[in-house]
C-alpha cells in the first residue's frame, strides 16, 4: 500500500516511540487504542497535512514497533505522560492537537489534565469521560460486552489470543463494528501483536488499569478520579458510535459528557459507525474533526 508516509522514531517517557508521519506544522499527535495500531489513522492524516498540521501517530507503548517498556508500567498517569512527552520530544507547543481512540481516549484525559497548555484543542472517541463512564462499565449489558477485560486477566490470555494467528481479534473488530471489512487493519494489529512480548505488553494495560482485586476499592475509585476524572480546559470534540459493539452509551447519557470537557466542546454521536468510526466513516469523521479544529 503506497502512502507516502514517513516514518521515524523517538525516545519520551523512557520509551523508543515508532511513529507514521505526514506534514508540516503544528503537531496533531494521533494515538490508538487495542487491537488497533496507528495506521487507523491513515485517511485522517493526509487531511490534518493538507490543512497545515505535523500529523503524528504512534505506535502505543509495547506495541511493535514501538519498544516494550522493561519497567512494566502500563498504568493511566503513565499513560498519559508518554503523550506529553511525546509532545515536547517531538517539538509540540500551545498551537498542539490530541486526537484520541480507545485507550489512547482514556489515558488522553489523563494527559490534557496534567498539561493543559500543552494542547490548544482535542478529539476523542468511544471512551466517554470517567463519570459517565462510570455509570455504564457495571450494568449487565456491559458487563457482557467486556467479558473479554475479564478474560485478558487469566494466565491463558495469551495463548488463546496467539492461536490462528490472533484470529480472536478478528471476533472483537466484528464485535465492535459491525459489517466493517476489517482485513487491512486487522493484519496491521497483529503486527503490532504477534511477537509474545509485545501481546503481553498489550494486555498490560487493561491487567495494570482493570485490575479485579482492585476493582470496589476506595483508594482505586480515588486513584483513577484523580487521573482521568478530573474536568479537563481543553476544547474537545467528543465522537462516539451508537452502534459501538465494544461500549454503548446512549444519547441521554451523551447529554453529560460536555459537563467534563473544556469550554467550546462539543459531542458528535454517529448513527451508522462502530467502535472503529475514524476507518468506518472517514469522509464524515475527517470532515467533522477539520471543521472543529480550524476554528480559532
């Protein structure tokens, strides 16, 4: 596939960042989630080049080939200092954008509190913000969707995900998007995933943050508020999927989001995409994400 992007690399946090790059300007830092990898990003960044931006995607910590952290920390405040310090490694300044998906949208909320001035604006989708989050993660429905969180905490995780060449992460993508071909960016997960370590590192994040022997403990409730529930300064642009197989949220629910975002955000929900909606729906998405960003 002919893309014309760069690629490079870059040291933050303690961490070699692999990176695909398009652009001049300021930087648009573009991070992914699980089981995903930056190239989720390759319609939206030749956009963010054409309007002036230095798009940037990385691979996220302990995805190939991105280095495998030897300290093993794949908590949220961690998380989110790899963003900001991939701002400053990669020259970023107050003019800056973050664009979020999954567990980059977690950590995000976690890295705009910590560094407002960092960021003049923001785009995340399909994980709401810790409130209402909060009020979705323990009701049957979802707790049914998450079962694979729960999985991911047993020793067998890897193996299983590892035989037939990672195909469970084909079942998640036809879980989370329904009707969405996702070939291209399935062989680009695995990847990111086959070599064991870096699988191990993957499932690190949700062992590290949805750890259950933690889970209903104040001093963890506390922790994770004061990470990724604080009220973020940031103008946002808040997208989420309705018909999003991994977390559903609905349009009631939507209607508390703005409560925890900076002035001038916004909330874009999509009818017809998936968890996936930046490959989904890309000329609505990219569109959508431009007109919010160029704004003054």
């Amino acid at each position: 596939m002919s893309t014309g992007f760069q690629t490079g690399s870059v040291r933050a946090n303690d961490v070699d960042f692999s990176y695909l790059e398009l652009g001049k300007g300021p930087l648009a830092l573009c991070m992914h989630g699980f089981p995903d990898s930056p190239w989720t990003y390759r319609h939206l960044l030749p956009e963010l080049a054409a309007a002036g931006f230095r798009a940037v995607a990385p691979f996220m910590r302990g995805f190939a080939p991105t280095s495998v952290p030897g300290d093993w920390r794949y908590d949220l405040r961690t998380i989110g200092q790899d963003f900001n310090a991939l701002h400053a490694a990669l020259g970023g300044d107050a003019s800056s954008i973050l664009i979020a998906h999954d567990w980059g949208a977690v950590a995000a909320y976690a890295a705009l509190a910590d560094a407002p001035a960092n960021w003049r604006r923001a785009v995340i989708c399909n994980i709401p913000p810790l409130p209402v989050f909060g009020q979705v993660a323990f009701t049957y429905a979802q707790l049914k969707r998450f079962f694979y969180i729960w999985f991911f905490q047993l020793d067998c995780a890897e193996d299983v995900l590892l035989g037939g060449d990672l195909e469970f992460l084909r079942d998640l993508w036809a879980d989370w998007s329904p009707g969405y071909d996702a070939s291209f960016d399935l062989e680009q997960a695995k990847a990111c995933l086959r070599d064991p370590a870096n699988l191990k590192a993957a499932l690190g994040y949700y062992r590290t943050v949805m750890n259950p022997r933690r889970f209903g403990q104040a001093d963890y409730v506390q922790a994770q508020a004061e990470v990724w529930g604080r009220p973020l300064r940031t103008p946002t642009l808040y997208f989420h999927g309705l018909r999003d197989g991994c977390l559903a949220i609905t349009h009631e629910l939507a209607q508390q989001i703005p409560a925890s975002l900076g002035p001038g955000s916004e909330v874009e929900l999509l009818e017809d995409a998936g968890h996936f909606l930046l490959v989904e729906q890309p000329a609505r998405v990219n569109r959508r994400i431009l007109e919010f960003l160029q704004r003054n």
